[in-house]
C-alpha cells in the first residue's frame, strides 16, 4: 500500500552524524547523550533544535534535510535512503508533505528520527519516521502562523499561488490544532521521445499543460482529564480538480488527451488512551475511517476528431482498528504489544464511447477487497553497555479481486512473521563513537492501487496498466553504521534481499507497435549491496555545511520475458547543503545534488543534478519574514527502455529554472502550555511506474 522498497534498488543507510550537536557525553538511564541536544537511541535519536541556525528563515522542509541521516530525493524525504514512512507534527501525521513548508522552522521545539519502523507498525513501513515537536505556545492561549508565496517558473510564467494557516491553542484541558491550506497549482511542460530501431528512428514531441485548485484541512480536538485519560478526535478533508491537457505530435499527426478530474478524500479518526497502574502501565485504542472519492473525464482526439470519451469512478475505503498497551518491567526494560486490522474496500468504475482502437481504455468494473491483521510484541532496554530494541510481529494480508464484468473472482494469502532487531553500543573514553546493528524483515501491504486494470495514458504514445496477479514484495535487510569522532564522520553498509519485487516492465501495444505500455510484474530474490557516509561541519559561527555521498550495488541475475539480465549494476547519489546566517536578519541556505547515471534491467536512467537555494530577511523580532527561493541550474531526468532490439529515449526537456517568493506572520499569545492532538493513522498510496 505505501512504501515499498524501490522499484530500481534498495538503498544504502547513513548512519547519523553532526558537529554543531557534539559537545560533551553523558549518560542518562537507558540512553546515551551526546551533547547537550542529541539523544542517541537504539532504533535512531532525538535532537534539540531550539535556538540553532539551521531553523531560522526556513520552513520545516527545508530544515529536515540538513538533519543527520534525512535526504530529499525526487520528490520524497528519506532517512538513510528508504523513503520515509510516517512524518508527524505535533501528534498529527501528515498526509502530505506540503504541510510541513507552512511551519516555520523556528516553531520546532525537537525532532525524533526513527531509522527503520518498529514491530508495532505495518510490516511495509521499512523506512522509519520523523516525529516534529512544535515549541510549546505561551500560557494562556494560542500560537500560529499564516504564511502566503507565489511561484514563477521559466517554463509557465507564473503559478503555484498558496495561502496556509497553522494553528494551535488550549484552554483549560481541550487542546485545538488546525493546519489549513488553500493553493492554486499551474504546470506546462515539454518532452520529446525517439524510438531507434536498425537505420530506422522515430521522434514524438509531447506538451504538457495542468490546472488545479487544491484546498486541505486538518483540525484535531483532544480534551484531558485530570485522571489522565484522554480522548481526541480528527478530521481531514482534502480536495482537488486537476485538468491536465497532452498534445502529441508523431508519424505526421497530431492527437491530445483532455482529462478533468474531481478528488476527494476524507479520514476521521478517534483515540482513547488512559493508564493501568501507577507504574506507567497504559493502553491506546484507535478506530480510523478514510474515504477517496474521485471522478476523471477524459477525451481522445486526433487531429480534431474525438475518438474517444470515458468517464471513471474510484472508490477507496479503508479502516483500521488498533490497540496497543505499555508495560513497563523496570528502569532497563520496557515491553509494548498489541495488535490491530486495517479492511480495504476498493472499486473502479468506468464507461465510455470508444469510436475506434486508437486509444486503448479500460471496460472492466473491478472490486478489491482485503484485510491486513496484525499481532506485535517490543521489547527495549538496556545491557551493559548494550541499548536494545527487538519487536516481533506476525501479519497476514488476504486479497480478493473481481471483474465484475466478467463474473471472475479471485483471492490471494500471504503472511509472515516480521521480527526487527535493532543494537547500539558507545564506546570511547568520552563516548564519542558509537556502533549500531539493525536486522529487519518488511512485507509490505496488499498493492491495491497496482492490481485494478484501469488504463492511465501519459500521453498519447505511452500509458500503463495493473496486474491482478501480484504478489506483496517482502524483504530482509541487514545494516551496520560506525559514527565517530562524537558523530562527524559516519560508515555505513547495508545487505539486503528481496522478493517478489514490483518491477514496471515496458510492452509493445498489441495494436499499434508504436504506442508502449507499462505493466507491473512480481521478480523473483534480488540481492542489493550498499555503502555510504555522511560528514557535517561548522567551519564558522556563520556557515554550516552537510556532505553525504552513497553508492549501492545491485548483481542481476535473472531472466524477464525472453531477455536475461546477468551484470553488476551501480547507483550513486551526492549532496552538498549549506546553511548561512548572517546579522540584521539575513541568511539563507545553497545545496546542491547529483545522481550520475545508472542502469538497472531494461532501463537507463541518465544523469541529473539540481542547484538550489533561499535568501531571507526577518524583521519586527522574527515574527514577519520575507524569503526568496530559487533553482539557477538543474537538469531534468533522461530514460532509455530497451524492447527487444528497440531503444526508446524519453526525456523532460522543460526548463527548470524558478524563483519563488513568500511572506510569513507569526502569531502568538498566553501562557506556556501543551498542545496534544489526534492523527490519523492511514494514508491513500499509489504504485505506479517511475518515470523521473
């Protein structure tokens, strides 16, 4: 359902490290302090960020990735390169990451990276999480923000307009939190695409223009009595209507697909939690609804006669119940278990007027139905100088597809036993070095969103379609880190295999040879090899700096329709982040990014690198900020498929230069006091093919 290991590769881990946090080493119980504002943990660390440079002038977004071990890659957080699973704020987990750049990075209190996700998550949730502490808003009242930017964009002019609203407050014992966001998104771009066969080659030029506007609102109520048991309820409602238009020009003609969508998800949530015993003893429930509603007309032309219109409708319902209780032995050990059941309910609906066979759509209603129980156990603690987290947990995940078209029924099993080992040991006179263990097995969720046989076009010459037979990929992964010198410089390495991997592979239309389409498959146990490290410093009080660089290492060894793939695969990745803080008010942060080249079965992924930066100025205490971002250089991403003795090229040839500019007003007033708040505990994914 969400995260699933990376189509292409799994990547190596970087383990933590930063200078600006080193200072002295302590101990405290379980854990052991390294400076005064990091917290080393078995499965990962808690740092303080109060008063930091790297927060002032920036969002939350931005400030992540200037953490230790936390990179932004095509689109999406990760922690020690696996795609973080969950992201949290306050209690609230997000449901996108848009929401985390209308916080301002001086509300941050602390943050908790976790690197892999426990035994008491989902046996999918492989890429651990990032847990935000706001800072607490004066006694009394209520703290905020209202935030607002404008985007100009080389390829469109200008664009993605956004006004956001952040907000917090308590009285008495009720705690109130509303994230609230209203946007208008615009996007044109420009391909091009040459198939080359023998002496024979072909070009499609491809444009690319988008509308959409985007509204999202969380607002969470949590009332506390005085014999701390508490009870809390979430909604959130999200809703859009993009309208993307494709023209393409190929073999002397031209055809364009017209789509306009209508989507809505809603998710209410309710959590009860109280204590057992006055040793700390606690249980949680948690019963969550999510509902996507979405409605897509399209129109086929060419030239200027339709050929086609289909209307489809996608119904997603997902619940889940939880219960998880706390128990504590004593100061070295700690024991949590529980379990819980997620129920899917899914159907695709779609209807049309196909006048000929040019463009190929679907006429199948589907219905997927599942269900996902769990049972976990955890337990923490410490011995000797080992600090220990080791969790168990067994999952089943039953899948039921039907054409209801067709009257055809089919169902699947998979279930396994998931256990997570994770061991951290400090060593050194000081405790300025430590070594970390991690071992953990992953099966990840029903892959609802890849098994429907609904047909999506990228444009006219490419589209993808499900694959009823999946299986849910599962993996085991092994990961050793050295962090020396009180975290400054770090190793890393990662073993890991995996089966029944998602892989996209590349068809030609039965039809039409000239139109390729895209199909997921199962492959069967893969090896993945990784080696990484991660250096940060502070050359002066004005500049601080994060270097990270990784490369992972995949032997392939297996056959795919009539070609066998039998070499070494090589994929690296390199990032440089600077963060700057001047006087008057003024900083600003520049980094840079670069993925060369790599190959993995059929596919070439060419080389991109990206430049980016922001400039900003404070005033009246900090409270209104002006900032400007920008993007001077960047390349877009090149892929080459290879069918049969076919060589397809695509590639984005849109400008990538903007320069972005926003405002924000912070607000507050009372007395310091807690905000708790309520967060769903289910999110909508999809699995589709990777084109950038």
């Amino acid at each position: 359902m969400k995260h699933y290991l990376n189509k292409c590769f799994i990547p190596c881990l970087l383990m933590f490290c930063s200078t600006g946090l080193a200072q002295e080493t302590k101990h405290i119980d379980e854990v052991v302090v390294i400076a005064s504002r990091t917290v080393n943990k078995p499965d990962g660390y808690i740092t303080n960020l109060k008063g930091m440079n790297i927060v002032k002038g920036k969002p939350a977004a931005s400030i992540l990735s200037f953490l230790p071990n936390i990179s932004f890659e095509e689109g999406k957080f990760k922690i020690n390169g696996l795609s973080v699973s969950e992201i949290y704020v306050d209690g609230v987990k997000l449901s996108d990451i848009s929401e985390l750049y209308k916080i301002p990075g001086e509300r941050i209190d602390k943050v908790e990276v976790k690197y892999l996700a426990g035994a008491e998550n989902n046996a999918a949730l492989s890429g651990g999480s990032i847990i935000i502490t706001l800072r607490r808003p004066e006694n009394g009242a209520f703290y905020g923000s209202i935030m607002g930017n404008s985007e100009w964009f080389r390829s469109c002019g200008f664009g993605n307009e956004d006004v956001g609203l952040l907000f917090n407050a308590r009285y008495k014992n009720l705690s109130l939190y509303d994230n609230m966001d209203f946007g208008h998104k615009k996007i044109k771009e420009t391909a091009e695409q040459w198939q080359a066969e023998q002496d024979i080659q072909s070009l499609m030029s491809n444009s690319l223009v988008s509308s959409s506007v985007n509204f999202r609102n969380r607002i969470s109520l949590t009332q506390e009595f005085k014999s701390r048991v508490q009870i809390g309820g979430s909604y959130l409602y999200t809703s859009s209507n993009p309208s993307p238009t494709t023209k393409t020009f190929a073999n002397n003609e031209w055809t364009s697909i017209s789509e306009v969508a209508n989507i809505h998800l809603h998710e209410g949530t309710i959590k009860f939690s109280m204590p057992l015993n006055k040793r700390g003893s606690s249980i949680e429930v948690t019963t969550d609804y999510l509902n996507r509603h979405s409605n897509n007309n399209s129109l086929y032309y060419i030239e200027e006669e339709n050929t086609n219109n289909i209307t489809e409708q996608n119904q997603l319902n997902l619940w889940k119940f939880k219960a998880d209780i706390l128990y504590p032995c004593n100061r070295s050990l700690v024991f949590k278990f529980g379990t819980s059941a997620q129920l899917l309910s899914s159907q695709y609906s779609p209807s049309g007027n196909n006048i000929n066979n040019r463009f190929n759509t679907s006429t199948k209603t589907t219905k997927t139905s599942g269900v996902t129980p769990i049972v976990y156990t955890v337990a923490q603690g410490k011995i000797s100088k080992f600090r220990y987290s080791a969790g168990l947990n067994w999952q089943l995940n039953h899948i039921g597809f039907s054409d209801l078209t067709s009257n055809i029924h089919e169902h699947n099993n998979q279930w396994s036993f998931n256990p997570i080992i994770q061991i951290m040991m400090p060593f050194g006179k000081r405790k300025e070095h430590s070594l970390m263990l991690n071992y953990k097995r992953t099966m990840s969720d029903i892959p609802y969103s890849a098994i429907s046989s609904a047909i999506t076009w990228k444009d006219a010459y490419n589209y993808s379609v499900g694959n009823a037979n999946l299986k849910a990929p599962s993996s085991d992964m092994l990961m050793v880190g050295l962090s020396m010198f009180r975290n400054k410089v770090t190793l890393t390495a990662i073993y890991a295999y995996s089966h029944n991997r998602i892989y996209w592979q590349t068809f030609n239309d039965e039809i039409n040879s000239n139109i390729l389409y895209t199909k997921p498959i199962n492959i069967s146990g893969q090896s993945y090899w990784g080696m990484g490290a991660e250096y940060m410093e502070a050359p002066t009080k004005w500049w601080n700096f994060k270097f990270s660089g990784r490369v992972e290492i995949t032997p392939e060894n297996l056959q795919i329709g009539t070609a066998f793939y039998n070499k070494t695969r090589f994929k690296e990745y390199f990032s440089f982040n600077n963060n700057f803080e001047f006087t008057n008010g003024w900083g600003g942060m520049l980094n840079a990014s670069i993925e060369p080249k790599y190959q993995t079965l059929e596919r070439t992924y060419h080389t991109v690198y990206s430049v980016n930066g922001r400039i900003y100025k404070s005033f009246l205490n900090d409270n209104l900020q002006f900032a400007i971002d920008f993007t001077p250089l960047a390349n877009r991403r090149k892929l080459d498929r290879q069918i049969g003795t076919s060589k397809i090229t695509y590639q984005n040839t849109s400008s990538t230069q903007y320069v972005g500019l926003s405002i924000t007003w912070n607000f507050s007033k009372g007395k310091k006091v807690k905000v708790n708040s309520v967060d769903g505990i289910q999110e909508y994914h999809q699995t589709k093919d990777n084109w950038e």
